[in-house]
C-alpha cells in the first residue's frame, strides 16, 4: 500500500504529467481562431455592419495577444491562481455575449461589447503564459519541443472545439459561443493544480528522445485525422451516430500522450536514485541504512556532483571543458572545492555582486530586456513575419472569394492544420539545430519568414493551384514564428521573468496585423473595389456588392498588398539572419560540444 501511494505521488510529480495536461489545456484555448465561427453569429444577432464586425475582430486579436497582465501574475502568483483568474476572464467575457446574443440581456453599445470580448479572449493568455512557463521549466533543455508542441496545439483548437461542438448536432448557432464561454473555463479549472512547476532533475533524460517521438507521431496521426474528418464533412452529410464515433476517436487521439507518465511511473523505475527529484545538492542521506542501500548512497552523491556541475556548465562552460579532462576522482574534488569556495565567500561576504546588467543567456527583467537590441529585433521580425501570416488567416475568405472560391471553409480548415504542423516542425527542427549543431534557433525563423514570402508571392500571382500551396507555406511559416520565437527569448532573457517577456512580444502579432490588414491590405482592396464599381457605372452595369461594402473580384485585390507583404518578410528574414549573427557566440557556449 505505501509503495502504491508513493507511485501515485510520483506519478502526480512527474513532468510529463505536467507536459500532457498543458496539451490538453492547449487544445481548448485557442479561442481567438474560432472567431470565424462566432463571427456571423454576433453579427446576424445584434445586426453590425462589417465595419463595426471588424472592430469587435481587433479587440478579439489584441485580447489574444496582449497578456502583459497575465505574464506579471503568473511571475507573483501561483499558477494555479493565475489558471482561475484566465478561466474566470473567458467564462464572464464569452458569457455575457452570449446573454447578449441570445437576447437574456439588453442590446449593449458596441465599445462594450468590444471590451467584453477583450476580456473573454485575453483569459487564453493566462492559460498560454501558464502552460508555457511551467512547461519550460520543467525541460529547459528541451525548449523547441516543448514550446513547438503546445502553441501547436493552441493553434489546433479552432479545428478541436470544431469538431466537438458538431457532436452537439443543435440548430442554435449561439451555442457555440456558450461552449466557448464554459467549456475552456471548466479545463482550466480541472487542471490548474497540475499545471505547475515540479520538483525534481531537470537534465535530459535517455528516454526524452524517444517520448518527444511518440507525441511528435501523435500530432502528425492527430493532424491528418482532422484534415481527413473535415474533407469528409464537407463533401458529405454524416449521421449522428458517425459524429459521436469521429468525436471519440478525437478524445482517444488527446488522451494518448499520457501513456508516457503512466508507463514511466508504473511500469519503468524512473524513481530509482539516479532519478529520484533532488530538492538540494547538498543533502545527505539518512542513517541505519543497511549494507544494499550504501551503493543507493554513492549513487545519490554522484547524481548531486552531476547536477552541480551541470549547473556550472551553464554559466561557465569553458570552466566545464577543462573539468570534463580530468578522471572522475579528480573531477569530483575540484568540484568540491569549487563549492567550498563559494560557501566561504558566500558566509563571509566576499561575494562580488558587479553593477552591469544580465549576460545574454541569464535572467533578464523585462526592463532590462526592454533596453537590448536583441529583444527588439526579434519583435521587429516577429511583427513583420507573424504579422503578415496573420493577415492572410484574418483575410482568407475575402482572399478565396476573390479567386472565385465560394467556399472558404476548407482553406480556413487547411490554414489552421498547417498552422499547427509549422509550431510543431518549428519546435522539432530547432532543437536539432542548437542540440546537434550548437548554431543559433533563430535559423529557422528566418526560414520560416522565407516560406512566409514565397506564400505570398504565390497569392499574389494568383494561379491556378496557388491557393492552395500559398495556404500551406503561409501557414508553417506562421506557425513555426510561434515556436521558435518563444524558446530563443526563454534562452536569451531566461526564464525567471520569462512569462512578462514572451507577453510582452506576443504584442507584435496584433500591432503587424494592424499595420498589414487594418490599413495597407484593405486599403487597396477598397481602392480595387471602387475601381471595378466605377467601371460597371461606366458600362452601366449592376456593379457588385458585398453586404455594405464593395467587393472587389479578381487577382488584382490582393496583388499589391501581397507584394508588400512578401517584401516585409525577406526584411524580416535579414533581421533574423541579423539575429544569428550577434547569438552565435551565446549559443555556441550554451549547447556548444564542452557543454555534454
């Protein structure tokens, strides 16, 4: 019996545990994608034009990126606090819409409604922040993956909450907005005491490889899944008996990922000593031990010396390829002699604290990131790059109509799989980078930023297939920013103060999609728009119109903005490239060949 409780302790502190549960908290907070859904909803109710749509559409995006508020509570707060406060924030927000909506409160003025969609999507930033924070963490060796993995599965969620909404089989449209309100809220609330920092050895572990691998092949099977069930709902009618059977297959495919924390608590003794979580390098083991556990406790002690001097790896590491030269007994001295060192000087106050501000690598406030020229040429190159992908997600249906699509449901479909995979093969790929070849991760962001300009060279010719390749490329191009770009600020500016500065970024998402959807992009629309208007007058002919607005036909709606867009990114690339060049160094002593 206390061996069972002392598995299930275990098994409730593993961080694989934490890792499964941020997934599955991922996969319903993507709230802000399915504002393509709740849109027509809002607008049929309450009877807004496009123009005053498009307002509660920018207070939408700016709630989903600005999460200042939530980066600084989840830094003085519990996590789990800060999880109640993100579901509580959805849950009013999303709520009160929906009362609006259906008619159980009085028609509000619009700013107010702006204002409660701001604060019902701004709750996914808690939940982000959260994930991210205690995930990271919990592997910060293994940041690309991580960070790939889970903002690939908030970028999934549109398609998941998609999906689970269709087993509901009801005619109310506004019952999607009430799953929105309560559904991520009551995850939130389930899993708040799970998502969390845990105790115990943070290097890498054997068996991380292979357990990255089979999530990895869960996202790709999780992916086609979902492409598949969505070509099929299109193209035919499904009973309800099929829905419920997709819906489960759904559910098996979210729970499958936590195989790996059962097996590893359970069925492999991962809490043998070498394993076993280590609270303080110094600590001792307890006496009347018999003979058996004596070779426990030389294990236990080699473990500390390894933690010790990883963790002088990190800050120290051409210190670190001298002592990896010496025999293990002479390592272990001068090991104990370093830490005896820094006790002295600690007790005797003979420890220098130098005035200059953090190394790249170390923990950054955010004001002192704020002043670093590091800092903002990743949010120069995240607004161009991630700003320019988001302008063609906000336009795809215009941009599809235009093209003569009368449906945009499939590339909206197709743009958020692509979106999911880019997070996931972002994360993937940059950890080989930095792990086997030492060489800075902002390397793929320039990559991606190329992927993001051929994407949009290609809709700005606009032939016969382009749509649909310019979707895929755009797509990974955007999703890979948001792995990436999150685990080179972690490495970088740290991960103390990590929440406030990836929030802070984050604020470069909506200001780009200001700039290149807000003004250029539909600027030139309406400017075609009223050309072709002026032409049918001309031939006197009924000219066309798209509810109150203009609507422009043809490749010529988006070349230009397209043109632009494509030009912002090779900029953005350089930027990145820019990037590599000033990180090579830190990035060369934190995963460079001395530091394994």
């Amino acid at each position: 019996m206390g061996k069972m409780r002392e598995r299930m302790t275990a098994f409730l502190n593993n961080r694989w545990l934490v890792f499964v549960a941020a997934m599955w908290l991922q996969s319903v907070a993507g709230i802000g994608y399915l504002f393509g859904s709740l849109s027509p909803v809002i607008k049929a109710s309450l009877g807004y034009n496009q123009r005053q749509l498009a307002r509660i559409g920018v207070a939408k995006d700016l709630g989903d990126s600005v999460g200042s508020l939530a980066g600084v509570l989840c830094e003085i707060l519990p996590l789990w606090a800060a999880l109640l406060i993100g579901a509580v924030a959805n849950f009013v927000g999303y709520g009160c819409v929906w009362l609006v909506v259906t008619g159980r409160l009085p028609t509000l003025p619009l700013w107010v409604m702006c204002i409660l969609i701001f604060v019902g999507t701004n709750g996914e930033t808690f939940f982000n922040t959260s994930a991210l924070v205690s995930c990271v963490q919990n592997f910060p060796k293994s940041r690309g993956p991580i960070v790939g993995i889970l903002k690939g599965f908030a970028g999934l969620s549109g398609a998941i909450l998609t999906q689970i909404f269709a087993l509901i089989h009801t005619p109310d449209k506004s019952a999607l907005l009430f799953m929105v309100a309560t559904g991520p809220s009551m995850v939130a609330i389930a899993l708040m005491f799970l998502i969390r920092p845990v105790r115990g050895p943070r290097q890498v572990r054997k068996s991380d490889q292979s357990n990255f691998l089979y999530i990895y092949s869960i996202c790709l099977v999780l992916a086609a899944y979902l492409m598949g069930v969505m070509i099929v709902q299109d193209l035919v009618d499904l009973n309800h008996n099929l829905e419920i059977i997709i819906t489960v297959l759904l559910f098996v495919l979210l729970l499958a990922p936590l195989a790996i924390p059962i097996i590893t608590t359970f069925y492999l003794d991962i809490i043998s000593p070498l394993e076993e979580p280590l609270t303080s390098p110094t600590s001792s083991p307890t006496r009347g031990e018999s003979s058996s556990s004596m070779q426990k406790q030389k294990q236990v002690e080699e473990s500390e010396d390894e933690v010790l001097l990883s963790e002088i790896e990190e800050e120290k590491a051409q210190e670190e390829a001298r002592l990896q030269l010496l025999q293990p007994s002479e390592r272990k001295r001068r090991i104990a002699q370093l830490k005896a060192r820094f006790t002295y000087a600690a007790a005797r106050g003979g420890v220098r604290v130098k005035k200059r501000g953090p190394r790249r690598g170390e923990d950054f406030t955010l004001v002192q990131a704020l002043v670093k020229a590091d800092f903002w040429l990743i949010f120069v190159t995240l607004l161009l790059g991630a700003g320019s992908g988001l302008t063609v997600i906000d336009n795809l249906g215009q941009m599809s109509q235009s093209l003569g699509f009368d449906d945009a449901k499939v590339f909206v479909s197709m743009i958020s799989i692509w979106n999911f995979l880019g997070r996931v093969a972002g994360g993937y790929f940059s950890e080989i980078i930095v792990r086997d070849y030492a060489y800075p991760r902002p390397i793929a962001t320039a990559v991606a930023q190329l992927l993001l300009a051929v994407g949009h060279l290609l809709f700005a010719t606009a032939w016969p297939g382009t749509m649909y390749i310019g979707t895929l490329l755009v797509g990974l191009g955007y999703g890979a920013h948001w792995a990436v770009i999150p685990a080179t600020a972690s490495e970088l500016f740290g991960l103390k103060n990590f929440g406030s500065i990836y929030n802070f970024l984050t604020i470069a998402n909506p200001v780009g999609s200001m700039i290149f959807s807000g003004v250029i992009t539909s600027s030139l629309y309406d400017y075609e728009a009223e050309k072709q208007a002026h032409v049918h007058r001309i031939r006197n002919l009924e000219f066309v119109f798209d509810g109150d607005q203009l609507k422009c036909v043809g490749p010529t709606c988006f070349f230009a903005s397209s043109l632009i867009m494509m030009s912002v990114c090779i900029v953005a690339s350089c930027l990145s490239l820019v990037l590599v060049h000033r990180t090579r160094r830190v990035y060369s002593s934190i995963y460079g060949r001395g530091q394994r």
